[in-house]
C-alpha cells in the first residue's frame, strides 16, 4: 500500500486478555486488514518498563501479541520474526522484555522470552541496545543547522528534521515487513499519547542518543524515525490502557478493544480521538502527517469499528484525568486530588518543553502520585523550590533545585555563588544525578543550597539520584529499588558488554533511501 491510498484502521472488541478472546479478534482484524508479508520479519512491542510491583500496565501484554504471531506466520510458512527495540533509557532491554510477563501462565517468569520456545525458533529476540547495529544516513529535508540545534523550534518548517544519521538495529535494513505491537497509554511528555508514530519514533534509539534532543526538538526526531522505521502493520494492545500519570508506572483503564492499522498516522489520528485529543496539537504525529506519513482527518481515514466511536469516547472520559497538565500547575492539582499541600514550589519559564525539563520533571512527580499510599508521604517531604525552564521571579525556599541546562545557567547567573561543588565527569556519566550543588546567596541576602540537575533535559535517574541526595534520603519514588538499581548499574554492564561483542568494528553505514522495504512509503513530494 503506497501513502496515497486512503489507510484503514480497525478497532475490534476484546473484553479480555483472554487466549481464545483475542485470537478471534485478531482473526477478524487481519480479515479487514490485510497487509502483504514479507518472509524477514521486524517487531517491536513497548517494553518500556516491565515491573510486577511497579510498572504493571504500561507495556504491551504477550497475550496479545502471541495470537497475532500465529495469524502472521501461518500466511508465510517460510517466514522468521525478530523482536528489535529498546526498553526505557539506563534499563537492559533484555530483562524488561522478560519481566513483560502478563497474566497467562505460559509467560510467567519469562515474559515475551518465552516467544522463541513456542514458535520452534521462528521467532528471536535480539535487542537494539545489545544486538548488531547499523548507522542510516537521512536525507528528507534540510537538517536543522548545529547552532540552533539549542534554540526553541516553533519557527521551523515541518521539513526539517534533527538527525543527520542514527545509529540502531540492523534488521530495519534487512527487513521486509515492519509490524509494530503499541500499548495504547496517556503520556505526559508526548502532548498526552503514546500510539504507533512514538513507539519507533523514539523506542529504537540507543540510551546515547535517547536524551539527545529529548526537548522541543522531540517531534521532529519521531518523525524522522519514519524514513527508516515507517511500519507497515500494527497491532496495538488496547484490552487495557495505561491511565494517567507516569509513562512506566500509571495504572491501567478498562478500555476492552484491539487496534490494527497499515498506517502510523491513521492509526494516531483514530488514537487522539479516542482519548479525546486534537492531533493537530499532538505535535509528534502532526509532523509526521506534515511530511506525508499518513493523513490527519478522521475522514481520510477508513474506519471499521465493532465498537461505535462514540462509546469509546465516553470511557476514556471516565477514566478521569490523563495527567497532561503544566508542571507548575501539578501542586495545585495534588491538592485537589488528594487535600494535601505539596512542599515543592515549582517555579516555571517558557519555552515550554512538554518532552524536556518541564515534561520530565511532571513525569517523574507521578512516579510517586501514581501510587496511592505514596501520596501522603509526597506532602511530608522537605519543603524546596524547584526551578525549570528560563524561569521567571524569585522562589520561595532555601534549598533549590534547578532542573535542566536552562534553569541552572539563569539560576548562576541570578546569585552570587558562595561555594559549588562539582560531581567529577565520570562519576556523572556513570551514575547520573546531580551534576554540581551550590552555596549561594541572593542580592535581598537570601542564603541558601541549590542542586543542579542540568541536563537537557537531565533524565529519570539525574531525578531519582538527585532528589535523593539532595533530600537526604526522604524523597524517594516507587522507581527507587534495589532490584532496578542492579538493573541499572550491573545487569546494563552485561548489556553494554554483548553490543561490544556482537559490533567489533565500525558500524556499517547505508543510506535511509536504499531501504527496499521503504521504497513503497516514502512520499514523493511534501506539503510545504
């Protein structure tokens, strides 16, 4: 199917996660959906954190995609499948493909590796952040020039995009078909969705290039994610989607369907109206209509549904809040929500990033509002005022946290500094947090300690680690475990281990137009 075809979409009910369920629904989607295979086969599920007592609805379940495995390669019986993609940044793929594990016994306590074993070895698992890789040069567009690669985007045409080349999984140059697998959920850092643009757009970078623009230039690297990564089938788990908080720890909401699409678009444009969203201001899939990835009307979109939209609509409103709030306003809403006052004074500045600083640090509040016996200890936890963005007036407190490359530069410049200490490079890289902490004083004479977090944006473990510290040890959120620390720092070193081995040398390079698999989707010409 070429991108000017009008693409389908088809929502199925499912009401459960039950095998014989879900494999009726399927069958009855691939009816209505019918894409040609090839015989080399590329997936990629969310798995962006898989934790039975933390992060419980917020991947894709196996039970889902185990039937539509069966459907698939029972109509090319000579064809193999290769799971790719990455989990969250700092967490081995690998052990939260594993954890992914579901309900059904069959996956319990191996998760989506049990998929080898039952499809007699048609099926592998080989994780972009271990497995052999290949460097694709991108060439639709103009490439935003390096000097404003710092500076905010909203002048930009829709045409240009952020990477010059990136560096991931080599199956997307041999593959033949690409069938993306999304866990439809809330997100606060994506404009309040996560769908099928996002989930290549961002789940196939390597941790090294995970934060590299993770901004205001955040739509504009999904989209070009889609001149190598356009899938040709999805297959979304919908039976259950994650609700209202943190992308990897918000709980899961009855919504009872499947998804399945041949377009990224279509599928996100149907997605936004579901949970009620204008996808004209969903900006990551926005652009990749813009660039002629698919269309952005629902009524270019050919929708087959067994369960009337509208009815839809009408759960997903009583879900209650998706979350998707500024994250100056998230106090006032923890009162709300729960009648505490929380300590934390948030002190805001445009421009602002809904994936950078701002959008991080809301993500990570939720990362102990998602839990509901954790809320009463959120209000007890040291009174501090947290800076982000080019933030605008004074703070409150003594202790501050400055969050983010702009927020730190404008918080140094505001003060004179009294003492600063610096975390050397290396124990940074290594194991992230605070970057410096200050002894400062005001021009009113206001004395005070600021820790600085400032990446751009800093990411969930400078959160984790830097609030700690910096609290002494009383902010701690559901994230913070020995189990996942050891993920983190020793299991991610037998990670980075095995690239090394299955990469001796310099990547390979190709270019992102030779792709064969491509050649059908790429559009000719671009709206301008």
């Amino acid at each position: 199917m070429g991108v000017s075809e009008r693409p389908v979409v088809w929502i199925g009910r499912a009401e459960s996660y039950q095998s014989a369920v879900l494999a009726e629904a399927l069958s009855r989607g691939f009816g209505v959906v019918q894409v040609p295979l090839g015989r080399v086969l590329a997936a990629k599920c969310n798995w962006v954190m898989a934790h039975r007592g933390v992060s419980r609805h917020c991947y894709t379940r196996p039970e889902v995609v185990r039937p539509a495995i069966e459907q698939i390669l029972s109509q090319v019986p000579d064809a193999e499948l290769t799971f790719i993609g990455n989990s969250g940044a700092g967490v081995p793929t690998a052990v939260m493909a594993r954890r992914a594990e579901g309900e059904a016994p069959e996956f319990r306590g191996q998760g989506f590796c049990a998929l080898p074993g039952m499809f007699h070895g048609r099926v592998r698992i080989v994780p972009t952040d271990e497995g052999p890789l290949t460097r694709y040069r991108l060439s639709m567009g103009p490439r935003i020039p390096s000097e404003e690669r710092r500076q905010a985007a909203t002048a930009w045409t829709p045409q240009h995009r952020y990477w010059e080349s990136i560096l991931t999984s080599r199956a997307l140059r041999d593959a033949e078909t690409l069938i993306w697998f999304p866990k439809l959920k809330s997100n606060v850092l994506s404009q309040g969705l996560t769908g099928a643009c996002k989930l290549g757009g961002i789940g196939l970078l390597l941790d090294e290039d995970r934060m590299d623009g993770h901004n205001f230039h955040n739509d504009r690297r999904i989209a070009d994610m889609m001149e190598i990564a356009r899938p040709d089938l999805i297959v979304t788990d919908a039976v259950e989607v994650a609700w209202g908080g943190n992308q990897m720890t918000e709980p899961g909401k009855h919504l009872g369907i499947l998804m399945m699409s041949d377009n990224p678009v279509a599928h996100d444009v149907v997605a936004c109206h579901l949970f009620g969203l204008d996808v004209m201001r969903v900006n990551h899939v926005r652009m990749c209509g813009e660039r002629g990835w698919g269309p952005l009307r629902l009524e270019d979109v050919r929708i087959v549904t067994e369960v009337p939209l509208d009815e839809l609509r009408r759960r997903v409103a009583g879900f209650g809040s998706s979350g998707f709030l500024p994250v100056d306003q998230f106090g006032a809403y923890f009162k709300d929500q729960t009648g505490y006052d929380l300590p934390l004074e948030i002190v805001s500045g445009p421009p602002y990033e809904h994936a950078g600083s701002h959008g991080v640090l809301l993500d990570w509040l939720y990362m102990s509002y998602d839990f509901a016996e954790r809320r009463a200890g959120m209000a007890r936890w040291p009174a501090a005022s947290l800076l982000v963005g080019e933030f605008e007036g004074s703070w409150q407190h003594s202790k501050v946290y400055c969050i983010g490359r702009r927020a730190s530069e404008r918080f140094t410049s505001a003060v004179q500094v009294v003492q600063e200490y610096r975390v050397p490079g290396w124990i940074s890289r290594l194991l992230r947090g605070p970057s410096h902490v200050q002894r400062y004083r005001t021009a009113e004479g206001k004395v005070g300690w600021a820790v600085h977090m400032s990446g751009d944006p800093p990411t969930h473990r400078d959160f984790i680690l830097g609030f700690f510290l910096g609290s002494l040890g009383a902010m701690v959120p559901a994230l913070f475990r020995a189990d996942l620390i050891f993920d983190s720092y020793v299991l991610m070193l037998g990670t980075k281990v095995r690239r090394l081995l299955n990469n001796p040398g310099p990547p390979p390079e190709v270019d992102a137009e030779s792709i064969a698999r491509m050649k059908k989707f790429r559009p000719t010409s671009q709206p301008v």
